[in-house]
C-alpha cells in the first residue's frame, strides 16, 4: 500500500518518486511476490519514455520522474494514456526487467 500511494503522489506532483519493490527497503533485491505498479499518464498528448534494467526501472515524461527499484519479471507497470494522443518509447528497457504493457 505505501507503493500505491508513493505513485499516486508521483503523478500530481513534481517530486520524483522511488519505488522499491525489495522484500526490505534498501536491500538490493526483489521480494519474490508480484507486485504492480500503475502510471496514469494525463489527459492531454503524453510523450513517455521507459528505461531499464537489472532491476531498475525509470519512467519519465510527466510531471515528475517515477523510478522503481528492485523490480523482478513478474512485476508489472502499466502504463495508461488516459486520453490525449500519447507516445511511448520503451525501447530502452531491457527484456526481462519488468513487465511493461500500455493500456
Ligand atoms: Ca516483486
Ligand atoms: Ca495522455
């Protein structure tokens, strides 16, 4: 639950955020249960741009910087556009860091 509301602030504010996803904050590793995390792009045209690897994950493109740490393949983010006409780039994540979808 502190990870839902660390990303709901990360979206109406201008603060960057950090999501661990780690069995302990801190600890470099993941917690081996599946966790999701959700970004909502606003209602206007988003250009969003995904990056990662080896566990982190970094989405960048709204009002603030949502970085994720300790990420396994099980986890997901999913992007939604939320209106507007939005581009995402997630070339830059590597396979297997997270699952990424677009909804
Ligand atoms: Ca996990
Ligand atoms: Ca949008």
């Amino acid at each position: 639950m502190l990870e839902s509301r660390a990303h709901v602030r990360s979206v109406r504010g201008a603060v960057d955020t950090v999501t661990d996803l780690g069995a302990v904050i801190g600890a470099t590793d993941g917690d081996n249960t599946v966790d999701e995390i959700t970004v909502l792009g606003t209602a206007a045209d988003d250009a969003v741009s995904v990056t990662g690897a080896a566990g982190a994950v970094q989405l960048v493109g709204l009002a603030s910087i949502v970085d994720i740490v300790d990420a396994e393949p099980t986890d997901t983010l999913t992007y939604v556009a939320n209106g507007g006409t939005d581009a995402v780039d997630s070339t830059g994540l590597a396979p297997g860091t997270i699952g990424f979808s677009i909804s």
